[in-house]
C-alpha cells in the first residue's frame, strides 16, 4: 500500500494537493490511501507511526501547531524512517536554506506562490520512482489464483523437475509460477541474477559470497550453493554492486 500523508492548514491548497495525486495515480496500477491534516499535533505523531507501508510526505513548514522541519526531523531522526519521501512547500522561501542545511534528505523544497502545480508533479513522479524501485511486483495468475509477489521478499527461484513451472521461494512461503527460468527472469529487474540453468537468486537476499568456496549466505541464514563456476566473476559483481 502506498500512502501520501499530507499536512497543510489551507484547504484549498490541500484539495489541489490531492487533485494532482489522483491525476498521476491514474497512470499507475498501484494501490494508494491519502491521509491529511492541518498540523502537527499529537494526533498527527500517533498515527503516522502507526501507518504500514511505503510514505510520500506534502509538509507545509508553517502551520499553527507545529513546523514542517520540526516534522521532517521526526520522521528521520526519531521515526528513524530515511526511506520515506518528503516533499516541503511553503509560501516563505526564506526557511528554504534552513531546511536544506538540516540534511534531512527531500525530495523537493517548492514555493506556493510560484506554479507550485507543476514542481508538485515533478516531486510527485521522482517519489513515484523510488516506489517502483523498492516495491515492484510480480503479478501473475496461476490455475485460477491470482498473485502479486512483492520483489524484495523473493529469496530464489528454481526450475521444478520434470515440470514446466518454476517454484517462487519468498520471506513468507513458496509458490507456484508457469514457465521456464528465462521466461520468469524476463518479468524481473535487475536484481535478479539467473546464477545457473535451473536457479535465479536475488542479489539483495545475499549478505555475503564466499569466493573461495562459490558459496553465498543468504540473509536469512541459508547457505546457497548452487553457482555456476562460469557465472562467479558475474557473481562477484553483481554482490559488489558493480553491475
């Protein structure tokens, strides 16, 4: 679930806040909920922490209970959320070197009082983009199921024997999916990393690779063991980061 939490204490501009949010999730087959309010209060600290799933922050700076930075801050150093996208606007341009220097990682700073609509679209499709990146998925159907599996939560996948289907090994359970390995490394990104005939592995489930012994440990402790000697030096690299 995608979730735009928006604080701003004019309801007009919160209404045209939320106007170009549906405008740009019409082109996006995404599932998404708003949230607004008009300041900071308690309310506000209780509930956001309470919110599961990937955020987009519109934080007015000044409103009459509390301040955007003062918020942003929170969200970073207290909520210790550095994955969140946060976009500040304002009508007072001077606190725009302010929120720069406190290093807090947003996306935009936008004045109200100048095509405020256009720089929101902007920041709004980069958020969008660090989304995508983080929580793709592969939607499929299979003998009258529909899945989504979220990319970051598949472990490996491996070709069945004497099947024409793979199985999907993920964080909470395995699954079933048609198709050989090349056909269902095609539905991925490039995180996915096909390390012999029969076997794809997610990069980012590897937490070490032992050279020596071609062996990768997995974050969750398994031992992985099945890399083609042709494909360590491509191996090497991708745990790298190098391509």
């Amino acid at each position: 679930m995608l979730h735009f939490i928006i604080c701003e204490d004019e309801p007009e501009l919160l209404n045209e806040y939320i106007r170009q949010i549906e405008k740009i999730m019409m082109l996006y087959d995404v599932e998404y909920k708003y949230h607004t309010y008009t300041c900071y209060d308690k309310t506000w600290k209780k509930e956001i922490k309470e919110i599961k799933g990937f955020k987009i922050y519109i934080l007015d700076i000044k409103t009459d209970c509390g301040s955007g930075i003062s918020a942003a801050r929170q969200i970073r150093e207290e909520f210790d959320d550095w994955v969140s996208m946060i976009i500040m606007i304002s009508a007072y341009t001077e606190y725009k070197y302010e929120v720069l220097s406190k290093r807090l990682m947003l996306v935009d700073f936008i004045n109200k009082n100048t095509n405020f609509e256009k720089k929101l679209r902007a920041a709004l499709l980069i958020s969008l983009k660090h989304y995508d990146n983080k929580y793709k998925s592969l939607k499929y159907s299979y003998k009258n199921n529909v899945y989504n599996i979220e990319f970051r939560s598949i472990i490996k996948i491996e070709k069945e024997t004497d099947s024409k289907r793979c199985i999907i090994y993920t964080e909470e359970g395995e699954y079933p999916i048609q198709g050989t390995v090349d056909e269902v490394l095609s539905q991925l990104d490039n995180r996915f990393f096909k390390c012999n005939r029969a076997v794809i592995i997610n990069i980012e489930q590897v937490k070490r690779y032992n050279v020596s012994k071609n062996i990768a440990i997995l974050k969750n402790g398994e031992e992985f063991k099945d890399i083609s000697r042709a494909k360590k030096k491509e191996m090497i690299k991708r745990v790298r980061g190098l391509q």
